[in-house]
C-alpha cells in the first residue's frame, strides 16, 4: 500500500474508472491510491463519473472495515468540496458507522443539512450495532418517511438486545403506518413473539407470513415452527413442517427438538432417522432427549452410534452425558466421558469443570471431586460452587462452610448453595443468619436463595419472619417462579396463616404451570383441617392441564380424612393408579389406614395394612392403635402392639395406649401388666413439645 503520499485535488475520472474496472492481483483500493495520487489532468469534481469513483471506493472501505484509507478518501473530499454531495455524504457515515467509529459517523450527520432517510438508516443501522439503542429510537422518531429498513433496523436492534415488548411495539406502529413489512422484519418480530407471545400470536403471525406471500422462505418457516415449539403446539409445528417446501438442517433440528423437550423420545426418533445428514446437533437433540427421560442406556447407545457415525462430540454433549452418568451414579461410564473431556479439550471449559466436580461429588466419590478442583482452574467460581454442593449432598456442611470461607469471590450460587445446605440439614437458624449475611454483602438472592429460606422459616413458624422475607421478595422484583409461590404457600400455611396462603394461593393460580403451588395450598389446608375446602381446589385442579402427583394425593387423603370423606377417599386412592399411574407410596396408605381407623373400620385399615406391597412402618401401626382404642377394640390393638412392639421394642407410647385399651375394656390386670413391662424396660413417655413459635 501507497504511504506518505502528497493527497492531490486533481484526478482524471475517465483514469480513475478504468483503474476501478481493471482486473489485476491489486485491490480496488491499490486502484484508487494510484488514481489519486497521479499527476492527472484536472477534472471537475462534480462529474457524476467521479461521484460514482468516490462512493464506490467508500463503499469498498465499508465492506472490509477499512477506516484508515476510508479517513484518506473523507480528507479527500473535504479538499474537492464534495462534503455537501448526498451520496458522498451517506457514504461517509456509512464508512464511520460500520467500522465502529459512531461518534464521527453521528457528526457527519448532524451536520447535514436536511435529514435523509438514508442517512437515518445508517445511523439506526450503526447506533443499534453498538449498542445505543436510545440513540436509534430518537433518529428513528425524528426521521421523515420511514420505510421498510427503517421499521426492520429498529426491530432488529430491539429484538437482538431482547427487548421484546419494544419491538413487537414498533412492528405495530409499522403495520399501522401501511408499512408492509419482510421476510428479515418478520424474523425478527417471530423471534420477538417466542419470548412473549402465545399460540394466538403465532397462528397470527403465521396467516401474515401467508399473506405477504413469504412462507417460502426457509427461515421465515423455521422460526415459526420454534415458536409453535415453544408454545408447545406440536401438532401444528408439525404439519408446517411437513408443509415446508424447503428444509435444512436447522428446520430438522428445531422440530426434533421440539419432540425432544416435550419427552415424545420415541416420534423423536422417528424424525432423526429420516434426516438426510445429520449434524452434531442432531445427535445430541437425541442423546439429551433420552438423557432427560433418564434413559442413560438409551443415550449411550446413541453417543456410540454417533461415534461410529464419525460425529465428534461437542462441549455441550458432553455437559448432558456426565450429568446424565452423575444422576444414574454410573461411575464407569463418567470416568470415559470424562476421559474423552480431557482428550477433546474441553476438560479447561469452566462449566465441564464443574459438571465433572458435580459428577463424582453425585456418585459418591468426593475425594475424586476434590481432586478435580485442585487439578482446576482455581479461577473458575462455578468450579467453587459446584464442590461445596458435592460436600452438601456427601452430608458434609462443615466442609462446605471452610470452602465457602476460603473463596475469593461469592455469587449467588455460593451464598444459595449453602443457605439450601443449612435448610436442608435442618439448621434453620444458621440458614437465615447466612441469608441476612448474604444481603448484607449486597448479594441479590433469586428464586433459588428465596426457596430454601422460606423453607427454613416454615421450620420455624416465625410468621413475623416470613412476611419480612415476603415483602423482601415483592420489593426487590425477585421472579415468582412456581417453585417460589410454593414455599411462601407452604411458609404461610406452617406459620399458621392459612388465610394468607390462601390469598398467595389465588392471586398466582391462573399464571402457575406446574403442580407444585398446587400441592402448597392442598396440603396446608388439610393440615389446618379444611378438608372440604381443600378438596374444592383439587376439584379445580382436576380441570386444569396440570397432572397430579403422588404429593397431591397425601393431601387429598388427608383432606378426606379431616371431613370423615370414607367412600370419596376410596376413590382418590384407586384412582391414583388407574387414572394417574401413580404407585401409592407408605404415606398414601397411612393415610388410608387413618381415614378407615378414624371411621370405626378397624378390620379393612388392618386389612389393608397386610395388603401393602411394602412393610408397615411404626406410624401406621401407632395409627391403627390410636383408632383400636378410640373404638374399644381389643383384638385389632392387640395385634397392633405386638407388631409395632416387633418394629420397635422400646417404643413407650403403643405400650401406654394398650394399657389404655385394657382399661376403657375393664381388664385391668392386662393394663397393670403392661404398665409392669415399661417399668421393668425402664421406658418412659416423653413430654410433649412444639415446633411452633
């Protein structure tokens, strides 16, 4: 490249031309320094020929960022006195607006003398590829006939800094200005309309996209078939997908994944196996599919499949296939995935780090876990977080603590890991001195960090405590997630404000999705013994699109037996298995036990107690006592005690309530028997107490 040179005014435009036309090993810009630095005869510079030498040159330097020779042309101009040409102009700021240099680009602008929408367009173009989007909002506002590219340059800049709202907003304010948008505008307002949108805007969305005539479009199809994905309208994500005229790669993959997400591995499979090449993506759609169904041989299968398909894994794959092995505790199969970690590379990535930490720490083998992070990178926080969790999980809080207190840095994965850890070891108190810690080193919590500290006040029962927490949630903006609304429903009903947890429970009911808030307010109702009541919610719950779950049913059952519902509870617990599919757990029958025992039933509670399919455990058979003494009946608690005295010989209360029964019977030499043995044993009753503050 030509340097140093003296700039001359006067160039030869049929010269300058022709060096832009020849075809050479030069660049065009080798071109133009040889023309403009030639000892030309003087042309007019207002020759449209040199007008259209200039703008090509600048846009040769706008192409290939290439700002120091794009500066050389601006002085350039400034000395021909072309500064004031339009299309120089705009050229000009397009040249400073693609190669970063904004704050010249904008001062080309402002000194226009008209404002031209295709300079606005460039400046929109450029505030938004840096990031000011204000900047772009205010040209955009003020800039005369807005067209096509200006609507899409501001949605675009809108949607790629996920402000959403923003730009659905301006595609509106565009098709009310008659504006008939593109196939680029409606990619990104379709990516808009996945973040916030539901199925009516999709469907919407798409009767445009067949309206304008622009569905051929393989990407406009594609980002509507993953927004039918994500609203979780797989039927008509799949006949758009079979109605494609054009497919690639990305097409197949999006449905695929949305058979994956949606756990329908099987027509899953069905679509990988007609895919004409498939990707790396492919196959780890597949492998995560199964992995997330906990179908490890499956997934296994699959990644050897691949393997000898002569598919390398990626970083991600391999995330899915060590956690997979950690949550199957498959030891051997981790040590080779993370063998072909370390092979790959990857091994230095800070999130497998920690995936391989979470791993052995999950299996068992926290020395191995511990190894790791002192192979690591020390540097690495999530590496930090994920040991201290491992020591947790391994019932090491001591450890957990020494490492917290020995990190560099905390996040709030650190502070919520070991607040989660305290709760979960029933140190309620030491839980919430570590969450006011936490806010004091102005660490924001987020929903996990609430979860374990509603948690621990429910433990409590310090209401005073869990409205402080509450208003703290509501005044900081933390996302009501479902798992959130759940602990403050469960927080209030322990604490004794059921009517609180009611009003929690009614203001989030229609945004909830998933069973857990559901479970909150069941239980804590029949707990509070408004059976009825919590047996009217079920109902509701019954005409939703959200399935029950075993916990449901605990608090079904017991709602039953709070309002003496025999018959009705019969039919929940049959219909646990043969509406829901869900196997009856040891509490389900205690339960049941409880509802027949508390209605005079004593001989089908004992039935059902020789039924079950797992072994009785004191509760049940101290529930079947109670009842034979509320009814006087002998032989049912006799049998009772002898088989809760088989469990637990020393247990004192079932020998003071056979006691009782011989008594209520008349036959006091058994109960002074009884009475004799505990004293012989040297069992005593223990003194009630309360959780409750």
């Amino acid at each position: 490249m030509i340097k140093s040179l003296t700039l001359k005014n006067s160039i030869s435009s049929p010269s300058f031309l022709k060096w832009l036309s020849t075809t050479s090993s030069k660049s065009p810009l080798d071109h133009i320094y040889t023309v403009f630095y030639s000892d030309s005869p003087k042309t007019d510079p207002q020759n449209s020929d040199y007008e259209r030498g200039l703008v090509s040159a600048l846009k040769y330097c706008s192409t290939h960022f290439a700002i120091s020779q794009g500066q050389q042309i601006h002085s350039f101009v400034l000395k021909s006195g072309l500064e004031s040409n339009t299309f120089i102009q705009n050229s000009l700021i397009n040249v400073y607006a693609k190669c970063g240099f904004i704050c010249y680009a904008k001062s080309i602008f402002e000194s226009c003398s008209r404002l031209d929408p295709v300079a606005c367009n460039i400046m929109i173009s450029g505030f938004v590829r840096n990031g000011r989007l204000n900047d772009a909002r205010r040209v955009f506002d003020t800039m005369p006939d807005k067209g096509c590219v200006s609507y899409t340059n501001m949605i675009m800049g809108f949607a790629q800094n996920d402000c959403w709202i923003e730009a659905i907003q301006v595609f509106k304010d565009m098709r009310n200005a008659g504006v008939i948008p593109n196939e680029v505008t409606l990619g990104s307002v379709i990516s808009s309309c996945m973040h916030l949108g539901g199925i009516c805007e999709c469907r919407m969305l798409h009767g445009l996209v067949i309206k304008l005539m622009i569905d051929a479009f393989v990407i406009i199809s594609t980002n509507l078939l993953h927004m039918y994905c994500t609203c979780s309208s797989l039927g008509e994500a799949r006949i758009l997908f079979d109605e494609m005229k054009e497919r690639n790669i990305v097409s197949w993959n999006v449905m695929l994944n949305g058979y994956a997400k949606a756990g329908f591995v099987k027509l899953a499979r069905e679509l990988f196996e007609r895919i004409p090449t498939k990707d790396v993506v492919s196959w780890g759609t597949m492998i995560d599919g199964y992995a997330q169904l906990e179908w490890f041989s499956e997934a296994l299968i699959m990644y050897r499949a691949m393997l000898r398909d002569g598919v390398a894994p990626n970083d991600v794959m391999i995330v899915d296939l060590i956690s997979a092995c950690g949550r199957s505790m498959a030891i051997a199969e981790g040590l080779q995935m993370h063998n072909t970690a370390v092979k790959s590379g990857f091994d230095c990535y800070d999130f497998i780090q920690a995936t391989i930490i979470h791993f052995y720490a999950a299996c068992g083998s926290i020395n191995l876990a511990c190894l790791q992070f002192e192979l690591g990178i020390k540097g690495h926080i999530a590496s930090w977080n994920a040991l201290i969790s491992g020591f947790i999980r391994n019932g090491m809080l001591e450890k957990a603590r020494e490492l917290f207190n020995d990190m560099p840095e905390r996040d709030v994965f650190s502070w919520s890991a070991l607040i989660s850890g305290y709760t979960q070891n029933e140190q309620p108190n030491m839980s919430l001195l570590l969450f006011h810690a936490m806010v004091d080193a102005g660490v924001k919590p987020n929903q996990i960090t609430m979860v374990s500290v509603f948690s621990a006040i429910a433990s409590l029962g310090t209401l005073k405590e869990g409205r402080w927490a509450h208003d703290y949630v509501l005044q900081n903006s933390i996302p009501l997630n479902d798992n959130l609304s759940a602990a403050i429903i469960d927080m209030y009903a322990k604490c004794g404000s059921i009517n609180t947890a009611l009003e929690v429970f009614y203001r989030i009911q229609d945004q909830v999705v998933t069973i857990s808030p559901w479970n909150a307010i069941i239980c804590g109702l029949a707990m509070h013994g408004h059976g009825n009541l919590s047996l009217k919610i079920y109902s509701d719950l019954e005409n939703r699109n959200i399935k029950p779950n075993s916990i449901t049913f605990i608090g079904v059952l017991s709602a039953c037996c709070h309002a003496g519902l025999v018959d009705l509870g019969e039919s929940y617990f049959k219909s646990m298995k043969s509406v829901y599919n869900i196997e009856p757990g040891l509490k389900h029958y205690g339960c049941m036990v409880d509802l027949l025992g508390r209605a005079g039933r004593l001989e089908e509670a004992e039935k059902m107690i020789w039924s079950m399919p797992m072994e009785a455990d004191v509760v049940i058979w101290g529930t079947l006592l109670a009842a034979s003494r509320t009814y006087g009946n002998v032989e049912v608690g006799e049998r009772a005690a002898k088989s809760l005295a088989g469990l637990e010989p020393s247990h004192g209360p079932s020998r003071v309530l056979l006691s009782n029964i011989y008594a209520d019977a008349g036959r006091w030499e058994d109960a002074f028997s009884v009475r004799k043995a505990m004293q012989s044993h040297g069992m005593k009753r223990s003194p009630g107490c309360s959780g409750v503050v």
